[in-house]
C-alpha cells in the first residue's frame, strides 16, 4: 500500500495506522481473490497446475477455488464455451456476489479460437463482461498467474467507495438485479484495451512508450 | 460360411453385396427389407454389437441420405457394414435398439445431426444440440458458422431480463 503510513504514538508500542478506506479496501479484495474455477476443457488442466503446489497461487492469495459460485470473487473461463454451456456460465457469474472480475483463459473462451464453429460462444465476452484475456492454447500456469496479477493492479484503482455511496444506479441489462452495474461492465465496450496498453495500466510497453513520445 | 455370403444366399433381390475400399463386407439394402435384415443378423448371425449408426449426405444427388450401421460378432470374429440409401429431405428409417439397445445413443445423434426419423425408438430426442435447435448440423447446406448460433441463449437471456424486471417491479409494491 503506497500510501499507507505508520503513526507510532510515543508512550507505548500499540500503533496505528493511516490510510484511504478506498486503498483498505482494494488491497482487502486484490489479496484475497477466490477463484470460480469453470474448467470446460483442456485449459482446466493447466487451471488445477496452477492451483496446485508446484506454481502455488496461494502466493497470490488466490488459492481457495471454490465450487459454489457464492463464495468467490473471480470467475476463470477455462476452456471451449458451447452456447449450450452459456446459459449455465452466465447463471454462475450472476449468482457470485460483487464484486466480480471474469478471467478469459485460452484462446478458446477468449475468441473461440481455432473452434471457428456453430457450437461454440465466439468469445465469452459475448456473454460475460471480461476483465483479462489470456493468450494461449493452453496458456501456461505461469501466464495465468500473470494476469491474476494483472487483474490485481487492475483492481487497486477502482473506487469501491463511490459505489457504496452512490449506491446500484440502474437494472443493468444482463437482468441480474440489485448490484448489476459492476464497476467492470465498460469493459465490454473496450475489449481491446483492458489486457495492455490504454488501460492506463503501467506495464513495460506503455512506459517503453511514454518515454519514445516524450 | 460368411454372414455376407448367408444373407446373400436367401434370394433377395434389394440386398447386394458393395465393394469396400477397406475390405469390410458390406451391403446395400432397401429400407423395406433393412428391418428384417437385422434381426436375422441378430437372431442367427451372431452379431452381438451394434458398432455404429450413423449417415452420410449425399446431396445434391438422389437418393439424398445413405444409412450406415456396422456390426460386430465376437462369436464368430466378423464385421458387417449396411447402406441403406433413403429417399427424400426428411426420411426415416427403422431403429434397431429393441435388437441393440446400445445403439439409442447413436441414432439419436443421428437424427439430432442428420434428421434421420427412427421408427421405434421410445425417446428419440436430440443427443448434443439444444432440443429447440430446429437445425440439423451435419447436413450439406449447413453452413460451418451455424445458423444463428446464440438465438436459443439470446431468448433465454431476455426472458431472464423480463423476469428480473418483474421482480423489481413487485418489490418496488411490497416495500
Ligand atoms: S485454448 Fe486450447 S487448451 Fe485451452 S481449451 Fe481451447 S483448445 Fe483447449
């Protein structure tokens, strides 16, 4: 936490600390994501390789997949979406409570990939408001955990705040109810530029970039 | 003596022996004689498996649809492949699971890809795609993209919507 500060009173050890509630509450969430694991194909395996002791996500605070979509905060589309999974995939990212984020692992869940075919969703973003596109088929566990990070500096700058003060504005039209308007609904309309670039995220392209324009 | 052979010898004249790049015996048979042909293949041939059902799409040629089942006798170490060519868009062909029941799956996926009616099967429902479909895959003018692929999931979807609506509007009374 940046901005984050230690005040040490001077009589006795007990401290305590200063920050933003906004910045309390992003590092709450980014430390702690829990994993949808909606393993539909081969990019399961690389899902579970992930999880489990040799790439350790538990680094990451992400570890506890969870199998009831009421528990977990980041839905991973791992693997072929068909349209007749979609109703299903769809009905499990409404029913996780907000906030969310949605992961599109592999070529298949981000485009539909080489499955160019009528069974196939085209790339879950047709469905589902995606955060991170991970390229790959399948991506390695260590590029899933890469947008995992990703995703966490994603997340450190929303604003939870407003939302709590502002309260849910209008029925989205997803036709999830209360808390539909997820803060990551615009994504959808910018689907190109959430993974890297104008995001504002500041990987090593766009710093590359600023420094060629300046 | 082979089942080729035996079948042959009964005299039929809609059941021919084909020449098969893959040495299989095969035959072609008429739709009106496929029944009886399969439970003699049952009955006194020995062939306990059904191997497979499926169909091929001749079109634009006539007779549009060809039938292909083929069977296996461990008892006798034998194969047997059947054609059975059928006429018109929307054909239909006696099932055959009263004799194997393991091919109900087959010939549901045969009607679900290809339209293929089974007369007799209990529960000929689609096997892979979404009961409302309305279309059959596997035919020749269907094209590899689909035609509306997402129109049962976009109908579904609204129908959410309008529910969802729905619901607001009675808490909004309730409250
Ligand atoms: S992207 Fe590749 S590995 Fe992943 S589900 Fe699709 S085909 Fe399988």
């Amino acid at each position: 936490m940046g901005s984050l500060k230690e005040i040490t009173t001077t009589d006795d050890e007990s401290g305590f600390m200063a920050t933003q509630v906004n910045e309390l509450m992003n590092w709450g969430r980014k430390n702690s994501l829990w994993p949808m694991p909606l393993g539909l194909s081969c990019c399961g395996i690389e899902l579970m390789a992930m999880i489990g002791p040799k790439f350790d996500i538990a680094r990451f605070g992400a570890e506890a997949a969870r199998f009831s979509p009421r528990q977990c905060d980041v839905m991973i589309v791992a693997g072929t979406l068909t349209w007749k999974m979609a109703e299903a995939a769809r009905t499990i990212y409404d029913q996780m409570p907000d906030p969310k984020w949605v992961i599109a692992m592999g070529v298949c869940s981000s485009s539909g990939g080489m499955y160019d075919s009528y069974a196939v969703v085209q790339g879950v973003d047709s469905i589902l408001p995606v955060d991170i596109y991970v390229p790959g088929c399948p991506p390695r566990p260590d590029a899933l955990i890469d947008a995992i990070m990703k995703l966490q500096r994603k997340i450190e700058r929303e604003n939870p705040l407003k939302r709590v003060l502002e309260g849910p504005t209008e029925l989205d039209e997803s036709g999830t109810g209360i808390f539909a308007k997820a803060p990551n609904m615009e994504v959808k309309t910018k689907r190109y530029g959430t993974y890297m670039g104008d995001s504002g995220m500041k990987d090593d392209h766009s710093t590359a970039r600023a420094k060629e324009e300046s | 003596m082979t089942a080729s052979e035996h079948v042959l010898g009964l005299g039929w004249d809609d059941v021919s022996a084909v020449e098969e790049r893959d040495g299989m015996p095969t035959l072609q048979v008429a739709p009106q004689r496929l029944r009886e042909l399969l439970e003699i293949l049952k009955r006194d041939l020995g062939f306990e498996v059904a191997i497979l059902v499926t169909a091929v799409d001749h079109s634009p040629k006539a007779p549009r649809f060809e039938l292909v089942q083929q069977f296996l006798s461990i008892q006798n170490n034998e194969r047997l492949r059947l054609r059975c060519p059928l006429e018109g868009d929307n054909p239909s062909a006696p099932s055959c699971i009263d004799l194997w029941p393991g091919a109900a799956y087959m010939e549901r996926e045969c009607w679900d890809m290809f339209g293929i009616q089974f007369d007799g099967h209990k529960n000929l429902r689609r096997l892979l795609m979404p009961e409302a479909y309305g279309h059959h895959p596997l035919r020749k003018e269907f094209p590899h993209q689909g035609i509306e692929p997402d129109r049962l999931y976009r109908e579904w979807e609204r129908s959410r919507i309008e529910r969802a609506a729905e619901r607001e509007g009675q808490e909004g009374v309730n409250s």
